[in-house]
C-alpha cells in the first residue's frame, strides 16, 4: 500500500551512473539532468561541498582539506557512501519542483556488462539507501541498444559498442539477451592518461587530467586524418618546476593513443569471434552501432570499419544512448522485463 502511495507521489527514473558523467531521465519528461560524476568534501569535517558541475570545476584546484573526487572508477563503485551522497542528491534535484519530502521513485540504473555479483549489490544498495523503492538494473550495452533503437527483442544480431569514461563494452545482443560481451576498463579516462603518460615521457610536462581531456578532444584521433591539427599543452616543467607550453600535432597524440585504442578494437574482434555465425552474418548486413563518448574520437569508426570489415554506425546521439535506453525500459518495464539484470531482493513486475 505504501509503495503504491510513494508511487503516485514520485518520478520514477533512469540513471546513467558512469565514471565521468552521470545521466537522469525522468519517466515522461525525457533526460533532465546531465553531470559530472565528480564530488567535492571537506577532508576536515567530512562534508560534502558540493556535487556535479560545481565540483568538476574544483577539480585540480583545490587547497589540502578539500578533495573533487569520483566515487566510481572503471564504471563501479569505488566509495559506497560518496556514490550514495550523489545519487541521494540527484533524486531530490528531480523532485525539487514537485514538493514531495520523501521522494521514493522506482529507478533503472545502467551497470557495465562485465562486474561482479558484489559490485552489483553495491550500485543497488547505494540506490535503496538514496531513496529507491524498487532497483532495476541493465546491462550498458544493453540499455544503449535500447537507446539506438535497435530490435534487441527480435531472434537479430545487433552489436553494439560502448566506449565510456571508466569501461568499454561491447556486445552481441538477440532475443533479449547478450550473446556475446567483453568489458574492459580501457576507456575515455584511459586515453586521457595515455596522454599525460605521453607528456612526462617525450616533454618532462606534468599535465592535469582536466587539461589531458581537453588536448583529447582537440587532437585526439584514431585514424589518420586529412587534415593535421595542433594544440596547445600547457603544464609543469619535471626539471624547473615552472610552467611550460609545447605545440602538439594529431599524429603525436594518436601514437600516444594507439595502444589502447588497439586493445579496444581486439577487444570487438574477440567479441565477433565468439559469436555465432548466423548473427555475425546479421552483424555483417547491419553493422556495428558505436556510442559513448569514446566513439567521437576522430577516425574511431574508419579505424574499426578497416580492422573488422563491418560497416560502423555512430549513433545519432551517443553520449545519451544508455540513459535513453534506460528510459525506454522505465516507460514499459512490464514489457521490456527480461532485458533487465536479475536481482536478489525481488522480481522484475510480471
């Protein structure tokens, strides 16, 4: 009676809990919250500052008491306490407007494909502890399938590739289940220190991660491109301990790049191999969808089109494919039950 009553009071919701960014849609309303998974605390007292985007601004630039931390890394919960802080802080950022003190939605969160029981039951802990009256989990892959709209309910191979900030999945989905999957934590983060790696080996720079992200998005490529370009690197001197900016070109940081780039690209064709082949020849006529923003990279698709000989897709809209598919799972959850991830403390609704 109870959960009927919190039900008609609350939103029901889908999140895209990544490392780098954590997605909220609203049953009805669409994507309504899009932030950093990033959060600032008072060492001192143990408080939180502040969550989002007023703590990804802190980042780096804190003095020794306060810390802008993430509290998952390789796209599982790293700090249980923290995780639960933020996502309490999102519900009740969604049920601001509606002036319901106790919020208690229903909510469909998204999870790498390839963690443990353990890491499961802490991403639903954290959710009943935030607030949940029920938690639904799916696996990323699975819920970006969803979200591009592809028939995943249908006996059809659809691939899918997830490049995020903390995980790389990739799956072969039919019938409503993966066939064949491989996760690996060599994702957008990854890149991001290959490039500080890459800055403190050849120039003795030390680079900040936010500033390792920016170059990525400037010059950061995959494939060759038609056109160099070049950017600016801005860091410490190792030897003088004083500022120091170099010039970098593309080809510099896709060598820099390459050799997770290369584990990924492995990773598909590994994927592709373990895959029956009446759905690789579905997968061969209808392509490898890629999402997250990984898949932006510059030539990511022209790289793994010429690796696997399989047209590739980027979806329209990647950086919200898995919350939108959460989403499309919330709006028909009776529906769509049997995509989600079977959890100890009830049953999906029949």
């Amino acid at each position: 009676m109870f959960k009927k009553i919190f039900g008609k009071l609350s939103k029901d919701i889908g999140i895209d809990l990544g490392t780098a960014t954590t997605l909220v849609y609203v049953k009805g309303r669409g994507i309504v919250i899009n932030e950093p998974s990033v959060v600032a605390i008072n060492q001192k007292t143990g408080q939180i500052l502040s969550i989002g985007d007023e703590a990804k601004k802190m980042v780096g630039r804190t003095p020794a008491h306060i810390s802008a931390t993430r509290p998952l890394v390789d796209g599982v919960i790293s700090d249980f306490e923290i995780t639960e802080q933020m996502l309490r802080y999102f519900i009740s950022k969604v049920h601001k407007e509606s002036f319901n003190i106790l919020p208690r939605p229903r909510i469909v969160i998204g999870i790498p494909s390839g963690i443990t029981e353990v890491e499961k039951k802490a991403v639903q802990d954290a959710a009943l502890n935030a607030g949940a009256r029920e938690v639904y989990l799916v696996e990323e892959a699975m819920a970006a399938a969803i979200g591009a709209r592809l028939p995943v309910q249908e006996a059809i191979g659809n691939m899918i590739v997830d490049i995020g900030g903390g995980t790389s999945d990739i799956a072969v989905i039919s019938l409503g289940g993966i066939v064949s999957s491989k996760t690996l934590r060599i994702a957008g983060d990854k890149l991001n220190k290959d490039i500080i790696n890459f800055a403190q080996d050849e120039f003795k720079l030390v680079l900040g991660e936010k500033t390792a992200e920016d170059i990525k998005i400037a010059v950061g490529s995959a494939y060759e491109l038609e056109d160099s370009l070049e950017t600016s690197m801005r860091g410490r001197d190792l030897v003088t301990g004083l500022p120091k900016e170099i010039i970098v070109e593309d080809n510099q940081i896709r060598k820099a790049l390459s050799g997770s780039v290369k584990m990924i690209v492995n990773a598909v064709k590994e994927t592709i191999e373990n895959t029956p082949p009446e759905l690789v020849a579905d997968i061969m006529s209808r392509g490898i969808i890629m999402v997250g923003g990984g898949s932006l990279l510059r030539g990511f698709d022209k790289l793994l089109k010429e690796e696997t000989k399989i047209p590739i897709k980027i979806e329209e809209d990647p950086l919200t494919a898995v919350v939108r598919g959460a989403g499309i799972i919330l709006e028909d959850i009776k529906k769509l039950r049997e995509v989600l991830v079977p959890l100890d403390y009830g049953e999906v609704p029949k």
